[in-house]
C-alpha cells in the first residue's frame, strides 16, 4: 500500500492533546497543523508533542481554515487521513475479512452477541491500513470522502459500507480535488464538507465496521457544548439556508435549540452494485425468518 499522509488538527488543547502522542507512540509520522507561534509555545512547554511534526500556518482561529491548508500541502488526487485531537482509542469487527458479503445479519436477538465482536481493539498501525483500505474502496466508487463509523450500535452497523449518510470529521480519509473547506463553517465543518462532496459527486462512504472513538467536546479546541452552542446556532442557521437539500433542523436532548441539524435522507448511487451496496443475498428456499434478519 503506498504511504498516507496524516494530518491532526488542534488548538488549545497543549496540555490534553491525545492523537498527536498516540501516534508518535507507534512511530506514525504525521504533521499537526496549529494556528500561530504562541500555540506552538504551549503545545512545547506542555511537551506532549514532537517541535518536528508541528505546521504552523498563521491562519485565523477556526477548524476550516486549516484543513484547507491540509489540502494545500497534498498533491492533486492524493489521500489523507484527517485526525481531530482528542482520539481515546479505534476499535473493528473481529475477523471482518471473513464477512465477503459487506454485510452481517444483526438482529434485535443477537446483537449483544455482536455488540462484543465489534470490540476488537486495533492499533493505530493497524487503523492507517484500514484508512488505506478505505481510500482503495472509496476509488473503486468514485468517492473523494470516507469517514468511520460514530456510533457503537451495532443494528446500524450490519452494513460494512454505508453511502450519502453523514462521514463524522473527526476521522476522514480525504482526496484531494477543486474543494475546499467552507470557511463560513468551522464548529461544524463536517456537515459542509459533507454537502459539498455529495453536491459535486455524488458520493460519500462510511466504513461501519471500524469505530475511531474521540473525546467530545472537551475543553479547548472550540470549547465546551456549551461554549460553542452560539456559534453552533449561527452555523446551522448557515448551513440550512445554503444547502437546504441536505440539512434540516433537529431537536437534541441536551443542546440548546436550533443547534443541531441532520443530514437529510440521500439517494444513493445508481452506479453502485449490490454487492457495493451491502446488500445480503437471498438464495431460493430461505426461510421468512432469515429474509427478515437480513433487512
């Protein structure tokens, strides 16, 4: 497999930085983008992190602007995967190779069986050969996106790969191609890079068997769910004007209103085959009841 770049994406977070240590700890090069030379200070005084993995790019505060120097330092058609700062740990279904189908029969009976299977811990030498994976079956669809999966439930993730559902920016794999980061968006950057690839190509793809587990909304970076609640409001408000057709308002236990959206429901590809698509197959004198479990 040919090498990936790996870029991590902080600020103000030098003395809890996690990716950036986590990675240096598996001789993972990679280049941690940070805003302006007195972030660099602290993140050194902190000595959490390498002086020689660290850019610093002079732009404003804000998420969008430094991914889109990421890109700036990619070659044209290149991936790489993108990292936000706080990474706990990545787990993957056990033996999921096995599974040729792209697809699992989870059911309400047998998904804590499941629930354990999908515990697998994966190092992150491992987790960047699953990225690179991704990057091969994002090109083999035409897709210049692919995130991971966000959720540990597992009847969602019965599918291997799922396509035009939302690709959580904490974790992407990214090619690099005429877009660039939305720079009105930078709490929720994810859901404008989402739009835009679905808007120009037409595609997106999530891998459900490979689970990247983050922080949320620890202090630092953009702040706390509640210190970012403002701006969220303002960008969502942003986001639904500008994309209508992807995004719509949805009420979230615990955040203030209107800031939180949802990815509309997309139709997906029709160039896509049905073994792309996950779907199971139904041989002749299968019972209705493993019809029904394969969805």
């Amino acid at each position: 497999m040919q090498k990936l770049k790996v870029f991590v994406f902080s600020h103000n977070r030098p003395n809890s930085i996690t990716t950036s240590p986590l990675l240096t700890d598996e001789n993972i090069d990679h280049v941690l983008l940070l805003h302006n030379n007195e972030q660099e200070d602290n993140y050194l005084q902190a000595n959490r992190v390498k002086p020689e993995n660290i850019v610093v790019t002079n732009q404003p505060r804000g998420l969008s602007y430094n991914r889109n120097i990421a890109l700036e330092m990619m070659e044209e058609d290149e991936w790489a995967l993108f990292l936000v700062d706080d990474m706990k740990s990545v787990t993957e279904l056990l033996n999921h190779h096995k599974y040729v189908e792209n697809f699992i029969p989870i059911d309400m009976d047998n998904q804590n069986d499941w629930k354990f299977k999908f515990k697998e811990p994966l190092t992150l030498n491992n987790f960047i050969n699953r990225a690179k994976e991704m990057t091969e079956f994002c090109d083999s669809v035409n897709s210049k996106l692919g995130g991971f999966c966000g959720i540990d439930n597992p009847p969602f993730r019965k599918k291997h790969y799922t396509f035009n559902t939302f690709a959580d920016g904490r974790a992407w794999v990214v090619k690099k191609s005429k877009l660039r980061f939305d720079t009105n968006v930078h709490c929720i950057d994810d859901y404008a890079w989402n739009a835009l690839n679905l808007k120009e190509f037409g595609i997106t793809v999530v891998n459900q068997w490979v689970l990247p587990d983050f922080e949320r909304y620890s202090p630092g970076g953009l702040g706390t769910l509640q210190e970012r609640s403002e701006q969220k409001i303002k960008e969502c408000a942003y986001l639904v004007k500008n994309y209508p057709q992807y995004f719509a308002y949805k009420e979230k236990p615990g955040q203030a209103s209107l800031s939180h959206i949802t990815l509309r429901p997309q139709r997906k590809p029709n160039w896509l085959t049905p073994d792309q698509l996950g779907k199971p197959t139904i041989h002749e004198g299968d019972s209705p009841e493993k019809r029904a479990s394969q969805g």
